[in-house]
C-alpha cells in the first residue's frame, strides 16, 4: 500500500468547512472593536433524560416555553429559566416538524401525522388531524392548520371540524409560514410560493420567487421577511408585496441549512454542523454576528427574547446573544484526504474568516516532526479565505495531532487530527466479498455486481 495521508477536524471544530460567507466583505479600513464572543453557552440538556432524542424542529410557545419535534415526541419544554429547561410533558412520536401561534401548538411528521394541542403545564386539547399522507412542515392562522403534504399539495384544514378546507396543488410543497393573510410554501420544485388565503376553500398562487438549491425549510419574521433553507446557501426575502418577492441576501453555509428562525433582528441557521446568528440591521447584507460549532448536529433553532435555542441531535443547548459582539472567525474544511495514487504531496486546508474582524492564526506545530504544518502565521481581513497546508514524506500508519492557535473568542486553539496511511482500500484494490440485506430484507452479493459501479449507503431506517 502507498503512504496515505488524510485530514479530519476534531469535534471541537466539526461544524466550519470551506465557503466563505458572501454576506461578510472585505473593508478599505477595519474598525477597531474589543473581540466578543457573541454566543455564550447557558444550558444543555437531554429533555428525555437521556437516550435518543433527535430535535428535529423548536417552536417558541411566547416567551416561557417551547415546543419539541422530535422523533421521540413532541416535548413542552418550560424555559422561563434558561439556565434550566425543564420537561412538562410529552406526547407521540416521530415528529420532525413544529409551529406555534401564541398558546396553540401544530405538530407533524412523516410516520407522526399531524397533531395540534394547547400547551399549558402540559399538552391539554390534542387533535390528531390524519388528513395528510405524508405531512411535512406546518403553520397556524386563526383556527386553521396549513399543512405541506408534498404530493398532495399545500392543505388547508380547519382544526373545529377537522375538515380539508382547500388545496393548492403544489407537488413539492415542503414547509409552509404565514406572513401577514398570506401562505409561504417551500417548494423543492419552484421555489419559494406565495399562497393568498382569503378564501380558504379556494387557496390562490399569487407570486413565486425561485430560489437555487432545495428549498426546505421556512421561517417568516411576521414583518414582511421570510428565510429560506435551501442546500448550502439561506436565501433572505423581501415579500413585503406578494406578487413579486425579492431576494435581499442569499448566506454562504459551512453545512446543509436545515432550520431557520427569526429574531428580534437576528436570524439563525442550523447548517448541521453548526449554528450561525446574523445581525439583520441592514437586511441587504446581514453581518455574521456568532457562529458556534456542532457537538454532534445541529439541526434545530428558535429564540426566545434574548436567549437562542439549538436542537444538538439529542440535546437543547441555550445562548445568551450579545448583539454588540464584535470579531473574527475561523470557518475550517472538514474533510480532506491525501491520494498519493494522483501524485499529491500535501493536504491543502481551505480557511476563511467570515466575521468582521482580522483573524490571526499561528501553526503551533504537530507532534510527530514527520508531518509538517505551513505557514507558520496566516492573517485573513474580514471575507477573505486562505490556505493552511499539511505534508508529511514519510510512510507508515499513524495518527498525529497538529494545533492551529487563533484570535477566535471561542476557538482559540484548533486541534487537526491527522491520519497518516489510513487502513482502508486504495483505488484499485480488490475488497473482500460480502452479502447484506437491504429494507426490505433482500440479500445483496457485492459479486452480483462485477463490472458496475456500486454506492452503499449504510443509515438508520428509523
């Protein structure tokens, strides 16, 4: 086997990878302010106690609790003290999407159907509403229920009767938020569609905006803004007209955008590998206020006052939000690999700074002299990108720390975990023989496939 040498961040930096944040530029002249951190940490913890939780989407119920989906239920979640969350009660299972109107609660999920309750010391007044074949993203409006049903379209429901109202045929509806009288559906096939519901037997379209990517996931800052999650990249909205939305801002992601939520002129993304706040003062170009690693994947947020909430895969972790911070930070590739086999002799290490300050870094040095890390010191302006480079000339299987330390508030010392001729197959070698069961529980032989290109996908079915 030839010497291989690969490149993987350590937990502490899992969340930062290449693009550089388009909404943060280069300036003639840098202000000088004192380096905050914008995001400090107030609390974490499991609402089931502990096991699998999957937070898969937090809605504020006004400003003392919250509402979980997650595939192990809907969870009530009292914050009136941040530091300490606490469980009220929990209900159903499976469901990975949620949205609130003052005290009124709606729920749904693929396998979890939808459910609407009240949630006072607990959930009081549930109404399941199995109306939908497979339920995605849902919002309230006086005493009714949207729900985006992809193939079914965009579902109007009155939660009195627990009748379909209307339907808009929408084949790639995906999530839906209210704005003002109208409905904003996220659809994976046109974009981000205005839905007038004046009459809510009779849903009309009245303007599209299309957005690049998959839309997804929807927020509305019930004042003429809407957010949409869409692949590598939050698209900003003006839909202040609903015949013709306007894009202000698209935002550059480390991840994949999965969630979004507005604040009192912030706006949070949770790109799976990690959560980014932006400071809306000028909607047209949104500053990078706070950007804070994934402990395992965020994938969930909303605010309540002051305060952020972060659905950590099994974990709500809360922030206090200083909105005055200032600073830099130090946005990492994840995931880079040596293929020897090409002729490459080093491991390139894209970095970018897209806070709103200079940021320094010093490659402290590995701590096996066979691996080398260059340059020494590196200084990026606010927006800019460069390149750390890691090399070693010497075989043989080995892991190896090398340490970046930088001006980052909250990341001042990077570990780089690196992996120097990793086991594994190389292009070119034969693997052993194998037979695995797929869903369905057919068995597969890899030798049933010679000569084909094969991708096996190895995931949780639940």
């Amino acid at each position: 086997m030839r010497p291989r040498l690969a490149l993987v961040l350590l937990a502490a930096c899992s969340g930062k990878s290449a693009p550089v944040d388009d909404s943060v530029g280069p300036t003639d002249t840098a202000p000088v302010w004192e380096i905050r951190d914008a995001l400090s940490p107030l609390s974490a913890v499991n609402p089931a106690g502990r096991g699998i939780v999957h937070i898969n989407d937090i809605a504020p119920v006004e400003d003392d609790a919250l509402a979980l989906a997650s595939y192990a239920g809907a969870f009530l979640m009292d914050v009136a003290d941040p530091t300490a969350p606490e469980a009220l009660d929990r209900g159903g299972q499976a469901l990975y999407w949620a949205n609130t109107l003052e005290r009124r609660v709606a729920l749904s999920g693929r396998e979890g159907g939808t459910v609407v309750a009240e949630a006072g010391e607990g959930w009081a007044r549930v109404t399941p509403l199995d109306l939908a074949d497979a339920p995605e993203g849902v919002a309230l409006t006086d005493g009714l229920v949207l729900i985006a049903a992809r193939a079914q379209g965009l579902l109007v429901v009155d939660v009195a009767t627990q009748q379909i109202q209307g339907v808009l045929d929408l084949p790639g509806a995906l999530d839906v938020v209210m704005d003002g009288g109208v409905a904003w559906v996220a659809d994976t096939e046109r974009g981000l569609v205005g839905v007038d519901l004046t009459d809510p037997s009779a849903p009309v379209e009245v303007g599209v905006l299309p957005i690049p990517g998959i839309p997804s996931a929807l927020a509305g800052d019930g004042a003429g803004r809407v957010a949409v999650a869409a692949g590598s990249r939050t698209v900003l909205v003006d839909v202040h007209e609903p015949v013709a939305p306007v894009e202000l801002a698209a935002l550059g992601s480390g991840g994949v955008a999965y969630r979004v939520a507005f604040g009192d002129g912030l706006l949070a993304v949770a790109d799976w590998s990690a959560t980014r706040v932006y400071d809306l003062a000028d909607p047209a170009r949104p500053r990078l206020l706070g950007l804070e690693d994934a402990t395992d994947a965020a994938v969930s947020v909303a605010f309540t006052g002051d305060t952020l909430w972060v659905g950590d895969w099994d974990v709500l972790r809360g922030y206090t939000v200083d909105r005055d911070a200032h600073g830099p930070e130090l946005d990492v590739d994840t995931s880079i690999t040596l293929l020897p086999e090409q002729g490459l002799g080093a491991v390139n290490v894209t970095v970018s700074n897209p806070g709103d300050m200079p940021l320094t870094l010093s490659a402290a040095g590995c701590d096996d002299g066979t691996v080398t890390l260059s340059p020494a010191q590196l200084t990026l302006e606010p927006g800019a990108g460069g390149l750390l480079t890691v090399e070693t000339a010497t075989p043989g299987a080995r892991a190896v720390t090398c340490t970046v330390e930088t001006n980052d508030a909250d990341e001042a010392i990077q570990a780089l975990s690196v992996q120097v001729d990793p086991p594994g197959l190389g292009v070119g070698d034969v693997p052993e023989p194998w037979t695995l069961p797929d869903l369905d529980g057919t068995l597969h032989s890899l030798g049933d496939h010679l000569g084909e290109v094969v991708m096996v996908t190895i995931f949780s079915p639940t």
